[in-house]
C-alpha cells in the first residue's frame, strides 16, 4: 500500500417539498406510513434525512426515504 487513505463521500437525496410539508405537520400527532410498517404518534421533529415520532413515549427515528405517506391522525 501506498499510505494513501481514499476517502469516502456521502449523498443524500432530498425530497424539498416533502421536507417543507413535514414541517407543517411538527407537534401534531400523525400516521406516518413506511416502507416497512405504520406509525401513529407526535412527530417531534423534521430535519432534511429523517424524522422523529413519539410512539408511546418511545421515540422512532424514521428516515425519509422510507416514508410512503404521511397525515394527521
């Protein structure tokens, strides 16, 4: 080897308009559909990646990309 490290990038795709709808949903309680399965409870918090959702005083971060539909319960 050469001592060279080879450095890795990450992307990330952002979905901006469903990005700005989530926020208008922030604080209020919510069904939020996955790839994977439903989750009703109080969406915390947006940021660009992922969202946070209180279920049952147990919070579940929930990627973006992973997100079929969302609505206020």
């Amino acid at each position: 080897m050469s001592g060279k490290q080879s450095e890795v990038g990450l992307v990330s795709i952002v979905d901006s308009y469903l990005y700005q709808r989530l926020h208008s949903f922030r604080g209020k309680w919510v069904v939020i559909n996955t790839t994977k399965n439903p989750l009703q409870g109080l969406l915390h918090s947006v940021s660009p990646d992922h969202v946070v959702i209180e279920v049952s005083d147990t919070p579940f971060y929930v990627r973006i990309q992973e997100i079929v539909w969302i609505t206020e319960a």
